[in-house]
C-alpha cells in the first residue's frame, strides 16, 4: 500500500472522515476484494484516527459512465 503517498495527501486536505467504497456482488455476497477493501478502512482509521464510512459501491461504475454520457 503507498502509504507515504497517503499521508502526504492527508497532511495536504486535512479530511475530518474518510470514505472507502465496499464492493459487493449485486446479490449482496462479499466479491474477492470485500475483505481488503474492510482491512484497508481499518488500517486508515488505526493510522489517522479519523473516522471511516464504509460505502456499498454497487453499481457506481455503472452509475459514473451515466453520469459521463449525460454530461
């Protein structure tokens, strides 16, 4: 994980929360990476003790392309 990357932008913006999208297949059962997306929201929150909103990102790629077209 580019964690150097991470905190330099955390240091810049100063974010009071983060968001982390978890993927999930469309019948609601976990995708292969569910679990690290899970571990990943953990270890901002242990590094930055900030607050993480886990975020069902269902959908959202098809969600953005619509947006894009209709833009």
């Amino acid at each position: 994980m580019p964690w150097a990357a991470i905190a330099k932008l955390v240091l810049e913006y100063q974010p009071s929360q983060f968001v982390v999208g978890l993927p999930w297949n469309m019948d609601g059962t976990p995708t292969l990476l569910t679990d690290a997306s899970r571990a990943f929201a953990a270890e901002l929150k242990a590094r930055y003790t900030r607050p993480v909103a886990l975020v069902d990102e269902r959908l959202s790629s098809r969600e953005a392309e619509a947006q894009l077209r209709d833009a």
